[in-house]
C-alpha cells in the first residue's frame, strides 16, 4: 500500500511540475482528505497554495484539517478573505478550535474576523476549558430532540440540521433547560413501529456522559470501553454542551501513548513530527535527560571506586560486571512497563501494591534462580574449562551467579514500585521508566555484587 501511495505521489508532484492542472484536479477529487493531505508534505512551500487551490471545495476543507500546521499557517497568509471565509464555514468547530490553538496570535486574529458569530461564539466556549480536558476536543455540533417530537418530526428534524453535524447517527434527548434526559440513535427511529410514537418512549435513560473538567485520556479510554462513536459531555450544573467523536479520541490515545514512549526513552515530549523538528528541537528535548543520566551515573562510579580493592584482588570478578547490571536494568524495565501499562489503562491502583509486589517477588524468583542456574554452568563450562580462565574458581562462579539472582529481584521490585510511587504522587509513571530505573538498578546491582564477593571471597 506503501509503495503504491508513493508511486501516486510521485505521479501528481509531475504533473504538477509540468502544469497538467486540469488532469490533476480529476485525480485529487478521487483521493480520500488524508492522503491529499499527506501529497503537501513533499510540496515545496511556493507550490503549497497552487495545489490547494485545484481542490473541490468540500475537498479542500476536508484535506486542510487533516494538513500539518505549518502548511495551513501558509495557506491562511496567502488566503483572501472570502478564500479563508469557504474554508472556516466547511469546518466542524471542533476543528476550528484546534486550528485556533496552533496558530500565531496574529493569523488567529484573522481566522476570528472571518469566522461566522456562532462559530467564533464556539471557538471561545472551546477556548475557555483547560488544555487535556473533555470540554477541550469537544464539538459543539450534535443533533439534540425534545422527549415530545415524534419520530416523524426527529427524522425531518434531523434532515435538517444533521448537514452541519460531525455525527448524526446517535441524537442526544434535552429537556427545555438542555439538561440531558436521553439518547436514541438513528436506527432506533428508522426501525420504529409508528411514526406517531414520542421520543419519549423510544430514548435510553441510562446515560453514561463526562464532565467539561474531565481528562481527555478517561474519556478517550470510557470510549473505547462502552464502544460509542461520541461521549455526551455536560456543564457542572448537568447541561449538554458538546460531544467527543472517536475520531478525536484516537487522536487523543496516539498522542498520549507518544508521549509516554517519549518519555520512557528519556526524551521531552515533543509537539512535533519527526522530520519537522529541527536538530536544536532535539537537542532540547534529549539533553536535560541525559544531563540527568550523567550524574546519576555518579552513584554507579562512588559504588566501584569504594570496592576497588576487592576488584584488584579478584581482577576475574570485573569481566562479569556488564552482564549483571544489563540483565538487572533489563528486569526492571519489564517490571516497569508491565506496571506502567497497567497504571495507564487503571488495570491497577495504588491499593493494589500489596499484590503487585508479591507476584513480582514470585516472579523475579523463578526468573533468578533459572537465570543463575545456565549463568552458573556457562561460566564454568565456558569461560573456565574451555577458555583455560584459571582465575574463575568455583567460588567465583558462585559469587556470580547468587548476585545475579539477588540483583533481578531487587530489580523487579524497584520496577515495579517506582511507577506505583510516582502515581501516588500524581507523577506520570512513564517517567520512571527505562533509563531511570536502569541508572538505579546499575548502581544496586553492583553493591550487590561487591558484597557477595566481600563475604564469599573474604577479600
């Protein structure tokens, strides 16, 4: 699918170059919105406003949503009022907010001088709620009836108004103060056995919804839970003013599951795309991290520099240093992002450390001893009888192999309550994850490590 999409884009970017505006219109007007869209990010910014402008309108709406910012900032500054004008009245407000939100002051000035009163009356409302929360990615747009239409009257109603509408296929019941009473869906309506019954007797009551205030991941995640194509969102005092679509909340989903992958790989989330960001961008967003990581590194050197003695007295104990502290922050890492998944999806609570940590004991047990186990005849089998290491004696085999086990279950355990603590300091848990958790697990698995040989080895 991949390799056909680039061999389509290679195709209108020609004939683009070779002004063939008519044969490319008839084939842009084929395309679905996203795949237009993605055609600009190959597009030189001078050619930006000249393919945009062979679009069908309803296509050019559609294709500007889903462009990246920096390509609708062009467009807009090179727009004519009444251009900017089609574009704003084909959007969902919804959309027109985020736009709002991405823009510099100046073009957002624009965009709200020739938005509609209604829609510039939306855009605000939107505004006005808090970044991440469900009032923040809502659309005002959805089809409401009154409990006394009836069906007829609810279909003709919704022919209506449902033109204007980002879904029309589930229609939210208000009372005359826009207080939620109900639901009923389309299908509800269309296999009803008489027109002349009220939505009344047709509407589910037992309303699941969200608040303005409530964050936009629990309302992406109640989404995906209950299998609804929009989440009703009501005002503190219980009065629906918008609706969240799926389509939004997989947005949502992927931005946050982004910005947890970022974040345990040691990165500053970033709000741009790859290839947009810059080499300073990265810097930014890396070095703070590793700044970090460095000097938390220093606990790891204190540990190695205080045991350095016995280090000189049994110089065979150093070869086995990186396979204990990479086998240790590998536990951890699985504990951390099992517990991490967990946390994210509420599978777990911090109620629930008393369980996590016993299994996690269990756990790291059975993985330590079968770990030691194979450690123990490898070592022996191999670096000792077939390498000729007459400095791997059979204590040191066993001073190994006993810290191995230990480190992976001080390992799992720190894997696991890390992310808990973090939680329960209203910390996100995917800041505790890989890098952090292996800097700590480093500098325990080498104090493990030196006791053992202290107390084995008597050096």
């Amino acid at each position: 699918m991949a390799e056909r999409f680039e061999i389509v884009e290679r195709a209108i970017l020609s004939m683009l170059e070779g002004k063939k505006y008519a044969t490319l219109r008839d084939i842009l007007s084929t395309m679905n919105p996203s795949d237009v869209a993605g055609l600009f990010d190959g597009l030189e910014d001078k050619q930006i406003p000249l393919m945009y402008r062979l679009l069908p309108k309803e296509l050019a709406a559609e294709t500007f949503v889903e462009m990246d910012p920096e390509a609708q900032e062009l467009l807009i500054r090179g727009f004519s009022d009444n251009e900017l004008k089609e574009v704003l009245d084909e959007l969902y407000v919804d959309d027109a907010a985020d736009l709002v939100e991405e823009m510099p002051a100046n073009v957002v000035k624009r965009i709200l001088k020739n938005a509609d009163p209604e829609m510039r009356k939306s855009i605000n409302q939107i505004l006005r709620y808090p970044e991440y929360s469900a009032g923040s990615i809502m659309t005002t747009e959805f089809v409401s009836l009154r409990p006394h239409m009836t069906v007829e009257e609810a279909i003709l109603r919704i022919r209506r108004q449902g033109v204007d509408k980002e879904t029309i296929y589930t229609c939210y019941v208000l009372a005359k103060d826009r207080k939620l009473i109900g639901l009923v869906t389309v299908k509800d309506l269309l296999l009803a056995e008489d027109d002349e019954m009220t939505i009344e007797e047709l509407m589910i009551t037992n309303m699941i919804f969200v608040n303005t205030m409530t964050d936009q991941e629990d309302v992406a995640r109640m989404l995906s839970k209950y299998n609804f194509l929009a989440m009703p969102v009501v005002d503190g005092e219980g009065r629906m003013v918008g609706i969240v679509t799926f389509d939004d909340a997989l947005d949502v989903m992927e931005e946050e599951a982004t910005e947890d992958m970022e974040i345990m790989g040691g990165m500053t989330p970033s709000e741009k795309p790859y290839l947009r960001s810059s080499a300073f961008d990265l810097f930014k967003n890396r070095i703070p991290w590793l700044m970090l990581m460095m000097v938390s590194a220093t606990f790891t050197g204190l540990i190695m520099t205080a045991f350095e003695d016995a280090l000189a007295a049994q110089i065979a104990l150093s070869a086995f240093i990186p396979m204990l502290m990479g086998t240790g922050g590998n536990s951890g890492s699985q504990s951390s992002v099992t517990v991490i998944r967990g946390l994210s999806l509420n599978e777990l609570d911090f109620s629930d450390i008393g369980v996590i940590l016993w299994k996690e004991i269990r756990t790291a047990l059975m993985c330590g001893i079968a770990l030691a186990v194979v450690c123990f005849g490898k070592i022996w089998l191999v670096d000792h009888m077939l390498m000729g290491n007459e400095n791997i004696t059979l204590m040191v085999d066993l001073v190994v192999c006993c810290a191995l086990c230990v480190t992976v279950v001080v390992a799992k355990i720190v894997g696991c309550l890390l992310p808990m603590a973090a939680k329960a300091v209203k910390l996100d848990p995917a800041v505790m994850a890989s890098p952090f958790i292996s800097t700590i697990v480093d500098a325990l698995s080498l104090l493990v490590y030196f006791l053992f040989a202290k107390t084995l080895l008597h050096i």
